[in-house]
C-alpha cells in the first residue's frame, strides 16, 4: 500500500510517498501501526508512542477528500494521504 | 479582587497634542479581560455612529494582551483597533513581540488615539510622559528604516517602534501597522494611522509588571511551554505555515487565479516547502516573537542574494501571489511579499487586488500594460511594479489601492463579479465551495472575510465530505467565533491551539493566577460572547445590516471546474438556511443585539 506523505510526516520520512507492507485491507490502527513500522522517525512527533494514532494536527484523508469511518477497512486503492490541519496566521 | 496588572488607560488626541491618563477600574478588566476585549470595549464607548473611518474622530485602539511580560509563553501581543477604511466596520487585528511587552512595562492597559495631527508626528511614550515629535524627516521611509531612524536619534537600541511605510502614508486601504518586523495587517489600520499624520508610536518602558499569583502562573506556563515545543506544534516550528500549500492542494481546495479554480498547476513549484528542501539553492532564516518558543517565521532568499531580502513565507502571502495569481515562480512570489512588508501593505489584499486586476484584464474591462508588464494569470513580472503602483497610488494603483469593492465600482463593466471580498475585506486563501462552516462563519464574521476570527475551516477539513446538520454547522461557526475572541482577549496565539487539554478551563485559570480577578471556564466563554456581541453592536451602529452577511455571487454562480471537488458550489439557499440557525442559536443564546432575520 503506497501512502502520500505531507508536513511533518514528509519531512521526517525524507521522502514523498512510503509503501506499507500491508496485503489488502487496513483498519486505521492497523495503518497505523504498519506506517510507523515503516518510518520509525514518525514516532512521537506524527504518530502517538502508542503506535495506534496519529498526533493531532496530522490527519489520515482518503484521496484527500474523507476521513474512514469507525473500523471502516480501506486499501491501496483508497489512495491514503498522511496530512495535516491547515491554518493560517 | 484587585487586577494585578497594569491598568492605566492612555488618551492621546493629536489635533489638540493632548495626552490624558488615568487607571482603568477592576469592573474593566473582569468585563472584557484584555486584548481585543478591552479594545473592542474602548471603541463601543467612542463610536456611536456612522463616521469616517480617515477622520478625526476615528479612534485607534491599542490594548495590551494582559499575559504580555509574564512568563506565559506565546502572548506578548497585542489588540490594534479602529474603524476600516477597507470595510467602514469595526477592525481588530493583532501584532506582538517586544512591543506588546514594553506596552505592559510603561504601566498600560491601553492607548486610544483620535485627532489628526497638523504635520507629520511621532508620539513618543516614555513611563510617565508622553511627548510629539516631529516626524517630517521620517516620511518616505519603511517601518524598519523608521525603527532604526528613531533609535539612532535616541542612541538606545532597545526603545519599541511602531509605524507605517509609505502605503499607511499614501493612504492605501489595506495598509498595515509594522512593530518588530511583525504587522498588524488586515483591513486598512495604516491607512487610518495615515490619514492622522501619525507615523510611529515610540515605546520606553522598564517597570515591573506585577504578577497576582507568581508561582502558579509560572506552574501552569512551564506546562504549556514544554507541550509548545512538541508534537503539537512541530509544523510552525519545522515547517512553517507555507507548508499548507502542499496539502491544500492535495485535497483540491487551493484557491486559484482568484477562485477561478480550485487546483493549482505550479502548486510544486511555488510552495516554501520546496525552498526548505532545496538547501544548495536557498537560504533559511527563522524569526518568531519575543518569548514565544515556537519560532513560527520561515524566511527564504536565494543564496546568490542578499540575505536582508530574505521574506516570510507565511501561507496566506505565498497563496495571494503564487496560486491566487497563478504565478508558479516562489522568487517573484518572494520578492512581492518582502516588497510588501517594506511599503507596509496586507499581503493578502495586495496579492487580491493584483488577481482581481488580472482578470479584470483578461475580460478587457482594464489595460494589460497597466503596470508595463503584461497583466495577465501567470506572470510573476507584474507583481512587483503593481505592488509598487498600488503604494504609491498611482495610475491604476490608485485604483486598487481602496480594495477590490470599491475598484469594481470605479471599473464597472461587470468587474463586481471578479472582487473577491465579504464587506470588503478580501478573502483569505481557503475554498468556501469545499468548507461548508467555513463559508457560514466567513458570511457572518464581524470583521469580513478573516480566517482567524471565522477559523470554522478546522472541522470541515477533517472530513471533508461529512455530511452534517446545519444546527451543529451554526453551534461549531458560534463556537469558533467566540473562541476566537477568547483567544484573543487574553491575548495568545493561536498556534499554540493544540497545547491545551481544555482550553477554556486552562486559560480562565491562567488568566486568573495571572491578573488576580477569579474567572472559571463559563466565565471566559460569557465574556468572549460579550465582546462578540459589542462587535456586531458596534457594526450595527455603522450601518451593517444582516443583507451585508453575503459572500461573492462567483461561489455560488460557477461550480469548482476540476479536480477531486470538481462541480462544488454553494447553494444560496442552503447557505440562507445556515445563516438562520446561527442567527436563531445566537438568540437562544441571549445575544442582546441585532442578530438579523431568522
């Protein structure tokens, strides 16, 4: 499952995309937890020491356009994008 | 109880070059707290109808965050109030830093300034005088050159400056207020600085500013300044807010060519991220505000220029001359925004005021060689000359140099359809078509279109195809206005949000170990809605009605053209509905002033 990466969790995985070692469908602790198998350096700042969320402002939006619903399974084909809460100042 | 702090209120009037001071009581600060609060509080006793916001009568307001010169982090800053020019309503901004602190320092809560001063003047505020100074020599100059004139004169490097470039001079409606290298920049406050011949205000200050409980505020601060330097705010500390480019994007809500499209082609190219990764061709530096730990300023220069060009790249600026204007070259976008802090203008109108001209262009209704370069989306050649025109008000600049809505009107031809603005505020850079509460709390906002009083963005873009109901859309845009007041009342900022478990329970505790005067959560939220209930009190005496609470016809007439929100548009009369659950819930609420039709 390839990921987008945007923010804090780009800048700390070095690169734009990541891909999870993940075979069909994921459940949002279960995507989770396989990101920060795959970029350790997001734990703590983009994902909790838990390793079951995302620190908040960071966001998981499917296609960017919807967040999964509770235990909603979602896969590659949901182009999951890692991103953030925009505000400005 | 006693408010701990300083209390004293400055009234300064430069027709007759009169300075009168005198203590605020206990009643003031348990009523409106501080910031925007207080500020706003001064004006609803001063302005009892209509009046020119460029006359004498007009009042600026300056009231000190009450947590400036503590040890709370994030809040040496301050409320900057008057009547806009740009919208003839109520205009509260904020500035902070070294400024915010010193204002504590010479013992005051606030100072109001009306009058229009003969010849150019400096006011001068010393602990316990206040002096007028000439400041002819000072006209033409930037705010830094000012800041560096005045404390040569004065051989002490230390004194805190604020003061207008040359667009506050020209009167320009969107010019800005610069203390600190920071300005209190929407809606016009240079111009009414301007208008009465003040160029600076010079602070010196050293007291003590007592502080009621010493060991708790310094307990709860020590608490909020550790979560500041985490998690929660690593994106304004390592990335800064340009990095809002990439992600806006992503989800197909980035403003383009004057919302003309909702994706932008050159997003890659233009965003401050892309500088910050490409080290062997850029400069970083990193600003922020005195006491604050965050350390939110990016700045950015070629490294083959000079390192005193280096410009913020905040994303409300990057957006207003790179997507807005379709221009996808970050030097030309840099160059526009550092242009802009050295005349002294909004970065967000300005860069509006060239993507309304643009289109105006390309439908014929103005010249393209207006400003030399062809004026056309796209060409990061036009920014700087226009920025320059605009300043200085000449030929078209002059034109867009009072805003988008009274531009349209002197063009005509239909070019209302291209200004972007609600009350005349131009609008900031998020997509009303795809934030359904952002585009209700962006209609409603007392000042026009400002994203941080009307921040109902955050829930939409958590799930941006949520389907919601419109009582709990109303209760989130009341919920975010009145937040936003609190915020700014006692004064913090905003991106240290997230620091806080409970924010209203955190901070009236804050407030209280602070300033002395006992406040709990239900007390914080009651004065916020008090404030916000004097800010539509206010405008109401103006001339707002709740007809003024509209958004441009474009969002609702011309549907996103392409990507993923392809199609989006806002229903009128879905958006009507919304206006009247909030109004209704603002009533439920208790709000004792016009609140518009049900």
């Amino acid at each position: 499952m390839t990921v987008e990466l945007f923010g804090m969790s780009r800048a700390l995985a070095g690169r734009p995309t990541v891909t999870l070692a993940v075979e069909g469908t994921v459940d949002y602790a279960g995507f989770v937890r396989a990101l920060a198998d795959a970029v350790p350096a997001l734990v703590p700042d983009v994902i909790v020491p838990a390793r079951d969320a995302l620190v908040e402002p960071n966001l998981l939006l499917l296609d960017g356009r919807r967040a999964p619903r509770g235990g909603e399974r979602f896969g590659a084909d949901d182009l999951p994008c890692v991103l953030f809460l925009a505000s400005g100042g | 109880m006693t408010y701990a702090g300083p209390r004293d209120l400055l009234e300064i009037d430069l027709s007759e070059r009169t300075a009168r001071r005198a203590a605020l009581d206990d009643a003031v600060f348990a009523d409106a707290l501080g910031g925007v609060g207080l500020a706003v509080r001064l004006i609803d006793e001063r302005v009892h109808g209509p009046l020119d916001p460029l006359g004498a009568l007009n009042p600026i307001v300056f009231a000190a965050g009450p947590f400036a010169s503590t040890p709370v982090p994030a809040a040496n800053k301050h409320a900057l109030a008057t009547i806009s020019p740009l919208t003839g309503l109520l205009n509260e901004g904020l500035s902070s830093s070294h400024f915010s602190a010193v204002l504590r320092r010479c013992g005051l809560a606030a100072i109001v300034v009306t009058g229009i001063a003969d010849d150019w003047t400096t006011v001068v505020i010393e602990s316990g005088t206040v002096r007028f100074e000439d400041a002819a020599p000072l006209v033409g100059r930037s705010a830094r050159e000012t800041t560096r004139a005045l404390r040569e004169s004065y051989g002490d490097r230390s004194v805190r400056v604020c003061a207008i470039g040359v667009a506050g001079e020209r009167g320009v409606r969107y010019a800005a207020v610069e203390n600190d290298g920071r300005q209190a920049g929407r809606g016009g406050t240079g111009a009414v600085f301007g208008a009465k011949r003040l160029k600076a205000v010079v602070l010196r200050g050293r007291g003590e500013v007592r502080i009621a409980d010493p060991e708790r505020t310094a307990t709860i601060s020590a608490a909020l300044r550790e979560r500041a330097v985490g998690p929660k705010t690593a994106k304004y500390r390592v990335l800064g807010t340009g990095a809002n480019l990439r992600v806006l994007q992503r989800m197909g809500q980035l403003p383009t060519r004057n919302f003309t499209a909702a994706t932008f082609e050159g997003a890659e190219r233009v965003t401050p991220e892309r500088a910050r990764e490409s080290r062997g061709s850029y400069l970083e530096l990193r600003a922020g505000c005195a006491g604050c730990p965050v350390q939110c300023e990016h700045l950015y220069v070629r490294k083959d220029r000079d390192r005193r060009s280096a410009a913020a790249s905040e994303y409300e600026s990057v957006w207003a001359f790179g997507p807005n204007c379709g221009v996808d070259d970050l030097d030309a976008v840099l160059d526009a925004i550092g242009l802009c802090d050295e005349l002294g203008l909004d970065t967000i109108s300005a860069g509006s005021a060239i993507a309304f001209a643009m289109e105006c262009a390309e439908h014929g209704l103005i010249a393209h060689d207006a400003f030399g370069p062809e004026l056309r989306f796209g060409n990061g050649a036009v920014l700087v000359p226009a920025i320059e025109a605009i300043a200085q008000r000449r030929g078209l600049g002059d034109v867009l140099a009072d805003g988008v809505r009274a531009a349209s009107e002197r063009i005509g031809g239909g070019a209302e359809r291209f200004a972007m603005h609600a009350k005349g505020l131009e609008l900031p850079g998020y997509e009303p078509r795809t934030l359904p509460t952002y585009a209700l709390g962006l209609s409603t906002c007392t000042r026009g279109a400002c994203h941080n009083r009307a921040a109902t963005y955050d829930r939409d873009l958590r799930n941006p195809s949520e389907e919601r109901a419109d009582a709990e859309r109303a209760r989130d845009a009341i919920e975010a206005e009145d937040r936003a007041v609190a915020w700014d009342s006692l004064v913090l900022c905003k991106f240290v949000r997230d620091c806080f478990e409970d924010f209203e329970t955190e901070a009236s505790a804050l407030w209280s170990a602070v300033s002395g005067v006992p406040l709990d959560a239900r007390g914080l939220r009651e004065a916020a809605q008090r404030t916000w209930e004097r800010k539509r009190a206010i405008n109401a005496r103006l001339g707002w009605t709740p007809a003024d609470d509209i958004l441009p016809e474009r969002f609702f007439a011309e549907p996103i053209p392409a990507g993923s929100n392809a199609g989006r548009r806002i229903d009128p009369e879905r958006l009507a509905e919304l206006r009247a659950t909030y109004e209704a819930l603002r009533r439920q609420a208790g709000a004792a002033v016009p609140v518009g039709q049900a």
